[in-house]
C-alpha cells in the first residue's frame, strides 16, 4: 500500500499503513512510508496524524522514522498539501504535540514543522498585522515555551531545538520584522489584556468553587495561553542571543502585567498559570544577563512597578493588586539574586537601588494609622478614627510584603553597597550631602524621609538624568533607610506602655524586618530573624554607624515650634540649656515635610528601637573605630532623646524615656559624662509633669539616669534629689493605679543607690508604701511588699522605732491574701510578706517580737497561723547584743 500509486485509494492504504507502523518498529517500513511519502498526496495521510497517533510513537530509531514522516510532509519543494483549511489543521495538530508532547526530539520536530507549515500559509497568504499578531503566530511562539529553557539547560538543548526555534523565527519574519519590537510590544499587549480580564479576581480567597475561583476559570485558558506566549518570546529572543525578538523594552510591562496575573491564579486556585507566571518573571530574571540590556530592562521594570504603587493603599481593590504586584517583584528579584548577576554594571545595581529607596520611602507608617493607633496621648486621640484603626492589620499585611519585597531587591545590590558609611563629613554643625550639582531640586517633591550622607572621597560616576533623578530623590543611604526601617515595624522591648511592637506593625512584619536586618548586615537571611536571641556583633555595628547617620533626621522630626505666648514670646520649653542638635543640610529641610506629631511619634519609635538594638559596646564603639572620641556619637544621640523628652506629645515623651533607659544601658558612665547634667534634668522635668500613661517610664528614666550619671556616694546631690521627687509622687499621687504600679517597680534602683540614706525619709516612706500593701492590683501588693523588705534591710538601724506600726497592716496583708487570683499569686505573695517579716523581726527584736506575740492573745485567724509559725522559728537576739539564738 505505501508504494501504490497517487490515487485516493492508494493515499487511504498509505493512512492505513502509517496507522499500522505506530504499533510496530520495522523502521525499514517507516523509512518505505517516508519515501513514498515524498511523491504522494497528503490529504488523507493527515486523518493518521491526528490525536494520540502518528507521532505518538514508541520511543527509540521508530520514534526518528515518525519525524522522518512528518518532515517529508512539509519540507518537499512542491508540497501538495494544500487548503487554508489543511494547512491550518495540520498546524494545530503539530502545535499541540509540541506543546503537550513529554519527549523532547518529538517536540522539536513538532515545532519545526509546524513553523514550516505556517510560513507556507503565510507567504501565500499576506497577513495583516495592523490588527495585532495573528493568533496562529501567538500559540507558535507558545509551543515554543514547552522545551527546555536556554537560561536554565543550556548544554542539553540539542541541535534539533535550537534548528526549531530559528524556524520559528525565520517563520515569524513573515508576519512582522523579527528584529523590530513590533511581535514583543504585540505579545507585552496581550499579556496585558489578560492581566485586565483576570484582576478583578484579585482578594479571593482561593478556595474551589468560590466566586474568585469560578471566575478565573472562565478566563483561564486565555489568560494561560498568553503567559505562555511570553515565556515563548522569551525563549526565542535569547536563543537569538537578543538580536531577534527583542524584550528589554516590554519586559517592565510584563514584570507588572505578570505579578497581577500571579496574583489571581494564586487568588483563582489556578496551580497552572501560577507555575506558569513564576516561570515568567523567573525566567526574565535569569534570561536578564543573557540579553543586550536585559539586567538594566529588568531593574527598570523593577523600579516602575514599585514606584506605581506610591499612595495605592487606600481600598481593598488597591491594596489586593499592590500584594499581587510585590509579590511578583520579590519573585524576580529572588531569582535575579539565585543566578549569578553580581557582575551586572553599575547602572543595573542603581536601579534596583532606586527602587529599593522607594520601597523605604512607601514603608513609612501614616500619619493616620499612628494617629489612631497611638497609646495615652490625648491629643492624638483627637485624630483617631475608629475605621482605620481596623484597617491596620490589612495594612500591616502589605507592609509584611513591601519589607519581604525590599529584602530580594536589596539581595541584588552588592555586599559592598549595603554597608553604612564608615565616617561622616563635617563643616561646622552642618553635615553636608554630597550631590549632583542639579538645577532639580526645587522640583523634586516634599519627601517624608531623610537625606543620603555620602563619604567626601566616593568619586563621581557618570550618570544620565533618569539616575541623577533617582539620587536627589533618595533621602538617605540604603543601609540607613534599612535600619530605620527595621526600627518602625520590629518589636522591642517593653517598658511600661513604651516598646513593645508598634501598633501599625504585625509579627510577620517584625519577622520579615529582623530577616531584612540579617541580609544587609551580615548576609544571613535568618541572622536576625530569632527575636529571643537578639543581634550579633556585626549587625549591632552596623545599627550603631546607621544611628549616627539618621541623628539628623531624628531630631528635624522630634523638633517642636516654640509655643506662642502674649507679646511674641517662647514657650517654656524652648530651653536654652539643650545641647545643639546635628543639623540637616540646608536644602533638604525645604524639601521635607514640617514635623509632625505622628512623625515626632515614629521618630522617638525608630530613636528607642536604635539605641536599645545596638547596646553596649557597639554605641560608643561606632566610631571609636574612626580614631574619634566616643563622645562625638554620644553629642549626635543625646539631643535627640532630650528632644523627645520635652516634646509636648505624651507619646513622644513615653518613648524618649524608653530611649533614655536605653542609652544608659547601652554606654558608661564615661561616654556620658559632658550630657549628664541635661540628660537628669531633663527626666526630671518630664517625671514632676508627667500623666499616669508616662509615669512609669519617666520614673524608670529619672532613677536609672541619676543612677548612671551621679557619683557613687550616697549623699550625692543628684541621687538626693532624684529621692526626693519619687518621694513626693509616692505623697501626691498614691491614690493612681498606674502610678503605684510602676512606682514599685522603679524605686528599688534608686534606693539600693541610696543606701542608709533613706532613714531620714522613712516618715514619709512607709505611710504609701503600707497602703499599697492592701492595694487591689496584685503586681501593685507585691512590689510594695518588695520594696518594704528592701527598705527596711537598707535603714535596720532605724526600723525598731516603726516596728509597732508596720505588724497591723503585714498581719492584715497576709490574712487577705487569699483574695488574690490564683493559687500562685497568693503564694508568692505570702511568700513575700514572711521575708519582710523576718526583716523587721531580725532588725526589730523584741520590740516587734511584743507586738506580734500581743497579737496572739486573741484568737489567731486560721490565714495569720503560718505567718505566726514562721516569726517564732526565726532566731532570736538577746538584749541589745548582735549575738543571736534560736528560740526554744
């Protein structure tokens, strides 16, 4: 039958024997089939071709006698088939196996010819390409998509796949000049127009039969066919080594086009296109360095789709398309770090540079989640509004991205690039940036940030405007904008109301930051990331130099106008007294925003998380290393936090005590020996003002810094004075709750300082203590108890003369301490309570022995028993000797 003859019953035996020989391996008969095959009509041969026969075949020399067949089929000089119709159902056959076929040599056949097929279609037939690209020449650059990727696989693709693609190309040719833009902006279009079909899909939530998930699927295929006609360009434009097929000018709209379509798939269910959009923006990334252009094509593409989405948090539609699209940034950018394009040039690096400070600059909190989420200021409770307030998990969500988004940019840029300057310049007070000398900067835009501190030896680089531009924009070094980044959204340490994790922040977000911190410093992504571990040396370092540099920044935000008064004068709080503050250079204050409370707010924020994350040593050591006196650092620091200290914000105020406990922790008594003096007096001005919210930490700040900066003499004026205003909170405000609660936990510090020095004031001591002996809250009870104990062990010579009046309130302490919650407090309380006794009874001797034992003529409470028990085990003490006995 292959050898009958050109009639249409020879062409049925021939459809019949190619049906015959895919069920056999007698490639001698293949080989018959192909060589009558040359000579013969096509028609009916074409109906053995279709669906899961013809080159379906068994693997081995057949499956090369079926490529045989089909390339005998198109590849003769006069071939006969012919037909619009034939021709194009001959190639949606070959398309198919070459998109679906699992054997490569099969794929690549499929595809070559069905490029061969097509150019017959189009050389006969004029296309008309002022309608877009034909659909039969997009599922060609499709079925190109199905084999291996150059970028990924280069040394197994076989001479077979690279001659199918250059037919593809040469085919292409027909439709529209390969080495024109023309079929990239086309296929970029359709992409595009799938992108639209499907974002409204965005926010679903991903589940089977949902709303989201039914309809994405009626877009699917489409939005799936032109996912993988981009991947096809992609391949084919690189297979040309770029010089056919070009994408670096469509490749920022298929950055954005995709992650939207990613996006959806991931919002659809739809595991199939969200494969295929990674294996896009994955292979944009890896294919970058393979392409004229293509590591600076991608880096723009980067920095636009970043920079659109400025101010796009507002509703929920805007916000589902900013994850959809930063998460298809931080693909790319992943992948770009994966591959090795370290050496990409420099414009490349300044890209993702640019793109990473607009990442920072959109990662500032708003000024209305800070003023609904603030805690005990009440001014700021005048702007909060209840319905942003709630949003701000949702918020805190695109945060978590942005920062995880930032993290892959960053990985881009080189390690040298992420480190903090190592000196800064100064003229005076003035520290200075070094710039472009621009005629732009009235035009640039009122930024919410900081400025870029540039070493003065750094030379110049030749740079276009698009970069000039992105330099005057950037507000500070990209090691900076990290850290005081990771200062905002990570979580701290808590002290009373102050710290703790930021309200506007989540602990995905402090996660993500604290990994941030682990890449750009110490080139670990989990190096930060264990909260409880806290910092290696290397970051603390690295916080400590960014510190110095943000000073400037810190204080322009933390500064207040002088309150008006009659006749022009200041305020009280514009103190003279203060230490200059490091000042900005004098164009950027024109281009910054006026300080705000809310600013002034997340400064003292980012000021506290700063100081306390880089800790003793690496504060003084930062620049110690730049054979400075550490005292340089300490006059950039300290006029911040007294800034903070006297702010009319009660927050900020909050805060600025946290940053002063901080700092004292985190220095010696050395390095703060020229800011003592305003550091005391200013905790001092904020305790005697302070309201029931900042009591506990303007407490905490005032004992710890006279502690820290007063000499160890217990008669030291400054400890005195600091007794002396706790002394009078205790008298005035021992009727407050938060007062009492924090003030039993400040005082001990101040009084181990003190010593003996405290007999004078016991009068006035015992009276607020004994009181908050009985109080309600428990933390309150067995603080008080604490400190009594304390308090007694420091003035024993003096406890005698109170004995008398301290065993009626420690008797009724302990009876009614079973009101307490829990077992476990009552004990501890009980417990509490037996070591002050045992204090007083050892200090006291017989004087209070007489009380208590009075006490037990009468009936002894069940409750008071262990108590009495416990006083008579206790050794006793003869006369007035120091020799001591136990009782019988």
């Amino acid at each position: 039958a292959a050898r009958g003859g050109a009639t249409g019953m020879g062409r049925l035996s021939v459809a019949a024997s190619v049906r015959d020989w895919v069920s056999s391996s007698d490639t001698e008969e293949a080989t018959a089939i192909a060589e009558h095959a040359s000579t013969s009509g096509y028609a009916y041969l074409w109906s053995a071709l279709r669906g899961e026969v013809g080159l379906r075949s068994r693997a081995g020399k057949s499956r090369r006698a079926a490529s045989q067949v089909v390339s005998a089929l198109v590849l003769e000089n006069d071939p006969c088939v012919t037909g619009d119709e034939s021709i194009q159902e001959t190639a949606d056959i070959l398309l198919a196996i070459a998109r679906d076929d699992d054997r490569p040599d099969i794929r690549s056949v499929a595809l070559r010819v069905a490029a061969e097929v097509l150019t017959v279609r189009w050389r006969t037939k004029l296309q008309n390409y002022d309608s877009g690209l034909p659909k039969d020449a997009a599922s060609l650059i499709a079925a190109a998509a199905a084999g291996r990727y150059p970028w990924e696989e280069a040394d197994l693709i076989d001479e077979d796949e690279r001659d199918a693609r250059a037919a593809v190309i040469d085919a292409l040719d027909l439709v529209a000049s390969t080495e024109s833009p023309e079929i990239a902006n086309s296929i970029a279009r359709r992409v595009a127009t799938a992108c639209e079909k499907v974002k409204e899909f965005l926010g679903a939530d991903g589940t089977r039969g949902s709303i989201g998930a039914r309809g994405f699927a009626i877009h699917s295929e489409v939005v799936s066919e032109a996912v993988k006609t981009g991947i096809g360009l992609l391949v084919l434009s690189v297979s040309s080594g770029g010089l056919r097929l070009p994408v670096a000018g469509v490749m920022p709209q298929l950055v954005l086009s995709t992650s939207i379509i990613l996006g959806a798939a991931e919002c659809g269910g739809d595991a199939d296109v969200f494969r295929d959009c990674r294996r896009l923006l994955s292979g944009i990334a890896h294919a970058a360095p393979l392409l004229p252009e293509g590591l600076i094509s991608v880096g723009r593409g980067v920095r636009e789709s970043v920079r659109g989405l400025e101010d796009r948090d507002e509703d929920k539609r805007s916000r589902d398309e900013v994850l959809a699209i930063l998460k298809g940034v931080t693909v790319v950018a992943e992948s770009m770090a994966s591959g090795k394009t370290g050496t990409g040039s420099t414009k490349h690096h300044r890209m993702f540079n640019a793109a990473a400070h607009a990442l920072i600059s959109q990662l500032e909190p708003p000024s209305s989640i800070v003023a609904s989420t603030a805690r005990g200021d009440p001014a700021l409770d005048l702007l909060a509004d209840p319905s942003v307030a709630a949003s701000a998990p949702q918020l805190a969500e695109i945060a978590t991205a942005r920062i995880r988004a930032l993290e892959a940019t960053i990985s881009v840029v080189p390690a040298e690039d992420r480190q903090p300057p190592k000196t800064l310049r100064k003229d005076g007070h003035v520290w200075e940036r070094k710039s472009l000398e621009s005629t732009k900067t009235d035009a640039v835009s009122r930024r919410p940030l900081i400025i870029e501190l540039i070493d003065e030896n750094e030379p110049m680089a030749d740079v276009d405007n698009d970069e000039a531009l992105d330099e005057e924009t950037e507000v500070m070094s990209l090691a900076t904008g990290v850290a005081m980044i990771a200062a905002a959204y990570c979580r701290g340490t808590e002290l009373h109301g102050a710290g703790g994790l930021p309200k506007w922040s989540s602990n995905e977000a402090s996660a993500a930051s604290r990994s941030l911190l682990g890449l750009m410093f110490d080139n670990d992504a989990n190096g930060g990331a264990d909260e409880s571990r806290g910092f290696g040396d290397a970051i603390r370092d690295c916080l400590a130099r960014c510190l110095g540099e943000a000073a400037a920044y810190l204080a322009f935000s933390l500064a207040i106008e002088p309150e008006p008064r009659w006749g022009g004068l200041a305020g009280s709080r514009d103190r003279e007294s203060r230490p200059p503050a490091p000042d900005l250079p004098p164009h950027l204050p024109k281009q910054l925003a006026k300080p705000t409370t809310e600013s002034a707010f997340v400064a003292s924020v980012r000021l506290r998380w700063l100081i306390e994350s880089s800790g003793y040593p690496s504060l003084g050591r930062a620049v110690k290393s730049e054979n400075q006196d550490a005292s340089a650092m300490m006059s950039r620091i300290v006029p911040c936090v007294l800034r903070a200290l006297d702010h009319t914000s009660s927050a900020v105020r909050r805060e600025g005590c946290a940053a002063l406990v901080a700092l004292i922790s985190a220095t010696n008594r050395t390095e703060l020996r020229w800011h003592g003096a305003a550091l005391l007096d200013a905790a001092s001005s904020t305790l005697s003002g302070s309201t029931a919210e900042v009591f506990g930490a303007a407490a905490a700040a005032h004992t710890r810094a006279a502690v820290a900066v007063c000499a160890d003499d217990p008669r030291d004026p400054g400890l005195m004075s600091a007794f002396e205003a706790m002394i009078q909170a205790a008298s005035s405000r021992n009727h407050e709750v938060a007062v009492a609660k924090a003030w039993v936990l400040e005082f001990p510090t101040l009084l181990s300082a003190v010593k003996l020095g405290a007999a004078a004031y016991l009068g006035r001591l015992f009276p607020p203590l004994l009181e908050w002996l009985h109080a309600r809250d428990d933390a309150t009870a067995i603080g008080a108890a604490s400190c009594l104990e304390l308090l007694c062990m420091m003035t024993w010579p003096r406890v005698p003369n109170h004995a008398a009046s301290i065993w009626s309130d420690i008797a009724r302490a302990y009876t009614e301490a079973d009101a307490r919650r829990g077992s476990q407090t009552t004990q501890l309380f009980r417990t509490t309570i037996e070591r002050l006794a045992a204090i007083v009874q050892l200090a006291s001797g017989e004087k209070f022995e007489e009380v208590w034992r009075a006490a037990c003529i009468e009936p002894i409470p069940a409750q008071l028993a262990p108590l009495i028990s416990f006083l008579e085990n206790l050794p006793g003490r003869h006369g007035v000797s120091n020799e001591w006995h136990m009782q019988a």
